[in-house]
C-alpha cells in the first residue's frame, strides 16, 4: 500500500494534490504536513495530518517512520516575491528543508519529488520557448533555491540512488486556495477581482510574458511523474512543462469575453516586474512530453471560462 507525506500540504498546489493524492490512494494513505493548521478544515481534518518544520530531521524522520511513508511531496517552500522579503530565511526554508528532505529520503528509502520553477532560469536564459537544457544562472533569491535544488536532487539520485523527480512549474491558475508571495500571483487574482468588483489594479506591466498552467493539469502532472517508468527518463530534475504564456493585456481580453466591462489598471511593482522580467517568456516542454508523458488539457480560453464559472457560482452561493 502507497504511504504518502506532502510538505506545505496547505498551500496552493499542496490543498489540491492532497484532494486528488486522497481520492485516488484513500484518506488514511496520505499524511498531510505543514508549520501550521491554516483555516481549511475540512483538509486537515480529512485524514491524518501533521504539525512539521520541513528544516527539523528528527519531526519528518518520526512521522515518516511511523506512517511507514514511501513518497514524499516536498511542497513547503517560500515563494519568488515573498522570498525576496528576507533572503537568509527563504534560504533557510527553501535549502536547509530540501537537504532534510533529501536525507530523509536517503535514509528512509523514499521516492522524493520537488516542485522547481521558471524562477530558477534568468535573463540570459533564451527568453522565447527556452529549452529543456539551457543556461540558467537566476537572480532572484528564490530562483537560487530552485536552481541549487535542482542540482542537489540529481546529485542525490546520482549519489546515493534516491529516486527524486520534479518539474518546473510556471504561474498555477487556481480557485481553491489561494498563492501567496509569488510573481504569477496577478494571473489568479485579477479572477477574483474581475468577477467581484469589476476591476484589477495589475502589479505586472500589461506586455509581460510568462507561463503558466491551470492547478488540475498541475495536479495530474505531479500525481503522473511520480507514476511514471523512469526507465525513460533522461532528466530528472527538473522537466520544464507548460499550457499557455499570455501577458496582463490579453488575459484581460479574455475575461472581457465574460465580463464586458472589465477594466484593468497598473500600479507596478519593481520587486515582481523585476523578477517577471528575469523569466522566460514562454518554455518549450518537449522533453517531459516524451519522457513521461505530460500533455495539458486547458489552454488560456478553457481555463479562463472554468475560472470566471467556478468563482462566480461560489460567489453566489457564499463559499468564497
Ligand atoms: C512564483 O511566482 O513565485 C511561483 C513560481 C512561478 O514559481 N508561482
């Protein structure tokens, strides 16, 4: 039977995984974690849940020697604005927790996978369709920890034969919960605002590209990976996948197709607009297409109409 650990299992992509991770392997298989209990109930209440600093050995190695885990999510991380916040902390958080996790994973024989970002490329990566395998060199502090995170998960398969796997994520489109400190942070808000007051004040310039991918095809591409032979892989950590790259202006054209009178300001923010502007404009995912399989099935039209859909009704019916 798969025993499952998720780190961070209560933000953006860890609430949503836990749901899809439940469904499919039984509440009682997948033990959710995170440094606190956060507001949504029903989560930590629907199967076993555990308080864990992510940075302390002896909390991750008790609970996985006592629910006898053989996977781990390594979800809890500091994201790219927020991270720039206080950079010793995000390293603390984002490296010293990912080396817990990797001798974790070591010593308890687990198969470990670790979300990477866009954020670990940078300006002189190739901006349009920038390939699987390419320079990174990132300036942001998070983007350091995603890069450095990279190597060290290949160094730990290649070293000591842990099975670590992960993927680069763009920007996550979601309605269930919300992100919190990241650069793509706009692409989720400006729903919430399109739909509840009509109008969106955009940190991001108008014309600025980036990635991004709607949460179920996230969910499914995390939940596949770690299913998938890695008799075919040649990488490991970590694929680029993407399903769309619009900018401020034409993801506003789209909420307009609903929402007639939508309008959308700018107030820039130079801490975002910088980091946005270090970032690819759009990935080329040919290798995680090959290797294990990864396909989106939303593209910018389908995910916009499921998004203004999804908040209005929950707007209506008060479970916002
Ligand atoms: C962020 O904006 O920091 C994240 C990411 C792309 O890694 N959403």
């Amino acid at each position: 039977m798969k025993r499952i650990l998720i780190t961070g299992a209560l933000g953006q992509l860890g609430s949503e995984l836990a749901l899809a991770l439940r469904q499919r392997y039984g509440n009682d298989s997948v033990i959710l974690s995170d440094i606190r209990e956060g507001i949504n109930r029903d989560l930590v209440e629907g199967g076993p849940f555990e308080l864990i600093d992510c940075r302390s050995y002896e909390q991750v190695a008790r609970c996985i020697t006592n629910y006898r885990i053989d996977t781990i999510y390594h979800l809890a991380a500091l994201l790219s604005a927020k991270a720039e916040e206080d950079p010793m902390y995000s390293w603390d958080v984002n490296m010293n927790g990912l080396l817990v996790m990797l001798e974790a994973a070591r010593l308890h024989r687990c198969a470990l996978f670790v979300p990477s970002s866009i954020g670990s490329f940078g300006p002189e990566t190739p901006k349009q369709y920038t390939p699987q395998d390419t320079i990174q060199r990132p300036t942001s502090i998070y983007g350091i920890t995603k890069s450095a995170g990279e190597l060290l998960c290949d160094y730990y398969h290649h070293r000591y034969d842990v099975d670590t796997r992960g993927i680069r994520f763009p920007g996550i489109i979601s309605n269930l919960t919300p992100p919190g400190g990241g650069t793509t942070d706009y692409a989720v808000e400006i729903f919430y605002a399109a739909v509840n007051q009509g109008h969106y004040v955009c940190p991001l310039s108008g014309d600025t590209f980036l990635d991004m991918v709607y949460m179920p095809d996230a969910v499914r591409a995390a939940v596949e990976i770690m299913e998938a032979d890695p008799s075919t892989f040649r990488h490991r950590n970590a694929f680029n996948i993407t399903a769309m790259s619009f900018c401020p202006e034409d993801l506003a054209a789209y909420i307009r197709t609903y929402i007639p009178d939508f309008e959308i300001t700018y107030h820039i923010d130079p801490v975002r607009q910088r980091i946005a502007d270090s970032w690819p404009n759009c990935l080329e995912d040919y290798a995680a297409r090959v290797e294990w399989g990864w396909h989106h099935d939303y593209s910018l039209e389908e995910m916009t109409y499921d998004m203004i859909i999804t908040i209005q009704e929950r707007t209506r019916r008060g479970t916002l």
